[in-house]
C-alpha cells in the first residue's frame, strides 16, 4: 500500500510542475520510470501515454481560466504532429548527440533571455486584445514538433518560449502549451502503444497523481505574478538545457 501511496504522489509533484509551466512532464515521467527499472523505450512509450493525461487534466483546469488561445494552440499542434513524425524518422540519419548539445546550449540562451524579460500580468491583457502573427505559428509548432520527436524533448519547451517571443503574456502561453501537447502527445502515445511500448501497469500506478497534480499547477500557476512564474520556467529551461548537453556529450545522467 505505500508503494501505491509513493507512485501516486510522485505522480502529483510531476503533474503541478507540467500544468505549471506547460511542459507536459515527461522530462521527468522517463527518468522516474527508468530509475524504477522500467526500460529505457518503454519508460519513453509510457511517458507519451501520460503525457495525454497530463496535458488533458491542465488544458481543462486553463480552459475555466480562460487562458488559452485555442487558435494559436491549434496552429501549433497541426504542424507538431507532422513535425514530431519527421524528427522520429530522422533519428536514423542525423546524430541525435550532436544535436543535443546544440541545442541545449539554445535552450539555455533562451532560459536566459525569458528570466530577464518582463512578461504582463493576466489582468493587464484581455486574451482578444493579443495580437499574433498567425502565419509564424505553424513554424514554431513544426520546429516543436521535429525537435519533440528527434531529441526526446516535450514540445513545451519551445512552445512556450515561441509564444512569448511573439507576444501572449507567460500565463497564456503555458495555457495554450498545455492544450497543444494534447494532441501531440496523443499522436506520440498511439504510435508507442501499437509498437508495445507502453507499460500499461505502471501507467495506471501514475495517471490518478498526474490528473490531479496538474489541477493542483494550474491553481498555483494562476496564483503566482507573471514575473516569478517567467523566472521559474527559465530555471527549469536552464535544467533541461544542461541536462540535454550532459547526455549529448555522453554523460549518464537519468
């Protein structure tokens, strides 16, 4: 029974820190699955299933906030599904190592730069009043997608820097993020679970925590100013950035 209890509220502190920064949380649902013996692919396959829920359970608590802008989150999931399929098949051809550490080392510029940028506050901008350039939306969305599907990365860590560069104040953007991955994750996740990698035992061990951490991010995210929820996403960037540089250059870390 405690190692039910474990499962489900390591689940819960997975699910606040996805729904917080709209990152999905499977930066954190492999490592945990693959430290708890479960093999590597199918501690990836896994993840992509949870991730559905994850995303879900957020893009339901911000849909009652009304944070997310469903046009820009569509935008960006109709050419990350496509994207995410291009990176998976490149993986054959192009070093994913390299990659890595070029990457991570843009992730962590970007980090930068939103922990020192002043993002509005929801009330100072009503959602309608946002104007974005719809037609650059897609792109991001492609290059989420590719880098999602090539380098093992949640489509949450461009997403939300993308959408902020081009506008949507923190709290929207991390909204909209939430929204997009469900359709990605869902496409990611069908294709893990026809290729028998997803551990259905240990989804179920995970899903009712995931669910509910991510209402519990959602409120937090709500409750916490643009400046310090902008300051924490960059950290957490910056986290990933390094972690993705340290495996790319050959270092075991989980």
């Amino acid at each position: 029974m405690l190692k039910y209890l474990g499962y489900f509220g390591v689940g819960i502190f997975i699910g606040i820190l996805a729904a917080m920064f709209g990152l999905g949380g499977g930066f954190l649902v492999v490592p945990t699955l693959n430290f708890l013996g479960v093999e590597i692919h199918h501690a990836v396959g896994t993840s992509s299933a949870a991730v559905v829920f994850t995303s879900l359970s957020s893009a339901i608590a911000y849909h009652r906030q009304r944070r997310i802008h469903y046009k820009a989150g569509l935008l960006l999931a109709s050419t990350a599904v496509v994207g995410a399929y291009i990176g998976a098949w490149a993986t054959s051809y192009i070093s994913a190592s390299q990659l890595k550490v070029i990457f991570g080392i843009v992730l962590f510029l970007v980090a930068i730069r939103i922990y020192r940028k002043k993002s509005a506050e929801p009330h100072e901008v009503r959602l309608e009043d946002v104007e974005l350039d719809y037609r650059l939306i897609p792109v991001g969305g492609f290059i989420a997608g590719i880098a999602s599907g090539l380098l093992g990365i949640g489509g949450g860590a461009i997403n939300v820097p993308f959408l902020t560069a081009m506008g949507l104040p923190i709290h929207y953007a991390v909204a909209t993020s939430s929204f997009a991955i469900v359709f990605t994750a869902t496409s990611g996740a069908l294709k893990h679970y026809m290729m028998g990698n997803v551990e259905v035992e240990w989804l179920l061990l995970l899903v009712p925590g995931l669910i509910i951490g991510a209402q519990l991010g959602a409120r937090i995210a709500k409750r916490t100013k643009a400046s310090s929820l902008g300051k924490a996403f960059a950290v957490v960037l910056a986290f990933l950035a390094i972690r993705m540089v340290l495996k790319g250059l050959g270092f075991a870390v989980p």
